[in-house]
C-alpha cells in the first residue's frame, strides 16, 4: 500500500514541479519522500530559494506561512491545516501588540513559530539556529523584546547577559520534560550524552552536553566520538539520527516510561496518504493578504541577510 502511496507521490511531483520540504520532526514515512529535511531555518532558507512552482510543506501552519511569505507568487500547500503550534498560539495579536507598545524603546525579535500577525509586529526573526547571534549582532544596551518562546528567550538571556524582555509562551512539548526524569535517566544511564533542544526549562538545559537546534543536534551526532545519546526534544528527530548514525545508540527523554508526550500532536497530523491527497488536489493552501506577506516579509529577510553575514546559512 505505501509503495504505491509513494510511487503516486513521486509521480505527481514531477508532473507538478513540486519541492516537499519536511521538518525533522515528521513522521519517518515523510522524512523519507521529502526533498528536503531541515530545522526552521535552513527550510526558510530553501523555502527562499526553490523554483519550484508548488511547495508542500510537511511541518506545521506556521511554516507553512513563512514559506508562502517569502514565495508569494508560489502555490504553498500544506497536508492539513489543523496542524498548528502551541508556541504561536500563546502569542495572540492584540495582547503582544499592546505589550510591545507598552515598551516604545524596545526592538521585538520574534522566534519563527509565531504567526505572520506577529511576525509584522517583529523588527527581526530568529530560530534556535541562528538566535544567540542575532541576539548579539544588538548593540548590548538596546532593549529587546523576545517571543514568544519564554525558555529559549530566558537562555539567550543567561547565554549572552543580556536581559530581554520576554513572552510568556512555550511549547507544549519541550515544557512536559522535567529535570527530575532526566536526572533518573542519566542515572540509568551514566555513559549517555544528554543533547537538548532549547525549547526545554532551564532546568533540563543545565544538565545537557549540548544545546541547539534540530539541525544542529544532527550534525553534532554526527561529528560526535560518542556513541551513545540522550535526546531532549520531540521524538521524530530520532529517524535521522539513526539513519545518520547506524552504529550510535539513542533514547528519547519522555516524562514517563513509554509516553507518548514529545510527539507533536501538530506535527503528526501529517501522514503520506495525506501527502498524496495534497499533492493531488493542491489543498490545502496557504493563503495570506498582500499587506500581510509584505509587512511579515521584512523581520524574515533581515533574518535571512543577517544569517547571510554571519556566515550561519551559504
Ligand atoms: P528547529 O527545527 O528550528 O530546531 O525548531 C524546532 C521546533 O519546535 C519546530 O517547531
Ligand atoms: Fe510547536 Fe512545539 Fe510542535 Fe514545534 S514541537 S510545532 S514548537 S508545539
């Protein structure tokens, strides 16, 4: 059944000149059709980049939009437009507005999983992959903003001194793992590396080797002499890891045995019969006014062109 999903998938990308870009945290069965896999930034990145006339994007709404953002001529599907983002969620429009103009002083940088509402209320985007640089690249006594992620905003600020402002919002994933399972776990098991996403609380992020995005998480598997890993983050990054790393051991941290917390609820919403449905009909599409995408558009290619000069992204 799922060979002849995947043969009419292939088929109907190349009929239509559509790129699939999918987020390490799909399931293995997308991971696998996709074009391209990456975390928030480097899918932003090929999102600005493709030729193709039809992006169907495997992640959640909010990647959805930005894709459609820096491609607005393009047809930007996605497989189901429930799938959504408890972090953007908690940053609704009106309340973030009347925060930020509360604070006339401060420069707002918004994480990308917000929506395009509050990407116009943004003088800069970052994701994990590029946040503490972009943070630096302010001067150290201008005031910041930071939303809507309160843990990745909370360690930028220990990581850089700074001491921006931050939204009080989190991901329903990252927020469930505690520092109490990990400690248990790194007991059990003493000879794992204990690599975590910065969506985490403070509290896991102080007992992890390593901190970063998805992307970065890989290519420190990757490059790493160690051969066994502890992964604090949503559980479908592991597919990669162990395509990547045959030899390499994993365990996913959860908040009980055997839970299935740190799956995404919005992430795998997304199956390949839905891929195909997509693909097949063009649903469902983002779709944006042309003010929006214009005054969404600006924090993101400032996000991009900073990236750009850092030398973060080619
Ligand atoms: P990155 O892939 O940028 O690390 O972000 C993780 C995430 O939460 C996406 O929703
Ligand atoms: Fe949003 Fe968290 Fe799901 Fe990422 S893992 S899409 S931040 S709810």
């Amino acid at each position: 059944m799922n060979t002849d999903v995947v043969a009419e998938i292939m088929r109907l990308k190349k009929e239509k000149n559509a790129v699939i870009l999918a987020h390490y945290y799909q399931i293995p069965e997308i991971q696998d059709i996709a074009d391209y896999i990456g975390d928030s930034l480097n899918l932003s990145q090929r999102a600005s980049e493709t030729t193709a006339e039809i992006i169907l994007f495997c992640g959640v709404h909010f990647m959805g939009e930005t894709a459609k953002i820096l491609n607005p001529t393009k047809k930007v599907i996605i497989p189901d437009l429930n799938a959504g983002c408890s972090l953007a969620d908690s940053c609704p429009y009106e309340e973030f507005k009347s925060f930020r103009n509360a604070h006339p002083n401060h420069l707002v940088i918004s994480y990308i999983n917000c929506s395009a509402q509050i990407k116009t209320l943004s003088d800069i985007i970052c994701t994990s992959g590029n946040a503490r640089e972009l943070v630096e690249s302010f001067p150290k006594d201008q005031p910041l903003i930071f939303a809507p992620d309160k843990n990745l905003g909370g360690y930028l600020n220990r990581l850089t001194g700074r001491n921006m402002l931050l939204w009080n919002g989190t991901c329903m994933v990252h927020e469930l793992l505690t520092a109490e399972h990990v400690l248990k776990l790194k007991m059990q098991y003493p000879d794992y590396c204990l690599i975590a996403h910065p969506e985490c609380n403070a509290s896991v992020l102080e007992l992890a080797n390593f901190i970063g995005s998805t992307q970065a998480m890989v290519k420190y598997v990757k490059n790493s002499s160690q051969t066994k890993f502890l992964i604090a983050t949503e559980s479908g990054i592991v597919h990669q890891l162990r395509k990547e790393n045959p030899n390499k051991e994993f365990i996913i941290v959860t908040t009980d045995e055997g839970c299935a917390c740190n799956d995404c609820q919005y992430m795998k919403l997304n199956t390949l019969e839905k891929v195909l449905y997509s693909l097949k009909t063009e649903q469902y599409e983002i779709k944006l006014s042309e003010e929006l995408i214009n005054q969404s558009k600006k924090p993101i290619i400032r996000m991009l062109e900073k990236s750009k000069a850092l030398g973060l992204i080619k």
